[in-house]
C-alpha cells in the first residue's frame, strides 16, 4: 500500500508541476505534510482526518482540492488532475492489490473444493466448521 501511494504522490506531483510555476520541491512539500498520506496500520477509533484509505475509496479531501488550486495557474486544471491521479491510484490498487487478492481467494476455494454453487447456497455449517479449523482465518 505505500508504494502505491508513494507512486500516487509523485503522480500528483507530477501532474501539479505541469500546470505550476512553483518549484517541484515546494508542491510536493505542502502534499507531503497533508495527513491525506498516511497509511493507518490499524483502523483508527476517532476520525480527525483523511488518511490515504479514506482517498482509495473514491473520497476527495477539500484540503486536496485548495492544495493543487494553489499551485495552479487556473481551477480549470483541478478536475483533470484528480481523475488522472486518482485513475493512475485505482489502476495500481486493481494490478497490485485486487488481482492478486482474487488469485489467493480462488486457490483458497480450490484447497476447499468450493464451488460457485456453494458460494450461492445457503449457510453450510459443515463448510464454515471446516474453514474455521483451517489456517485460513
């Protein structure tokens, strides 16, 4: 998760510096203190802020939006950049999170033998005893 967002800073960077004359090092300073970047280790129990998890769910931070209007010579570049930075974000998630997550899945239904009408079926005690007692918790 932080290569991803790692590469999502630099992209936004990027994108910010094609429609700026501030300096690459002073646009991605101010992203670099927005806790917009933070990735939580654990599920927070009160929400102060964004964190880049609240972003990958499709949330746009206002502070995002004053941040890349700043560095702009005109708002009209704001739309634009979000939906290319934010396609680039969800295209890394899908490649490096999502496939691989369904690779593991199906192999995990394969070790069990469960099927697609399995999956459709209703509760199966049997089938949920046996996950339980797996690894695969």
């Amino acid at each position: 998760m932080k290569e991803i967002k790692d590469q999502t800073l630099d992209k936004l960077t990027d994108l910010v510096k094609l429609n700026s004359h501030h300096k690459q090092s002073e646009i991605r300073s101010n992203f670099d203190t927005s806790p917009l970047w933070i990735v939580p280790l654990s599920q927070p129990t009160t929400v102060s802020h964004f964190t880049f998890a609240d972003t990958i769910t499709g949330l746009i931070p206002s502070d995002l939006i004053v941040t890349i209007e700043h560095h702009t010579a005109t708002t009209s570049h704001i739309v634009p950049i979000i939906n290319e930075v934010f396609h680039f974000m969800f295209t890394k998630l899908y490649h490096k999170m999502w496939i691989p997550r369904c690779s593991q899945l199906s192999l995990v239904e394969k070790t069990f033998n469960i099927s697609s009408h399995n999956k459709r079926s209703k509760y199966n005690s049997a089938i949920h005893s046996h996950l339980k007692k797996s690894h695969y918790k």
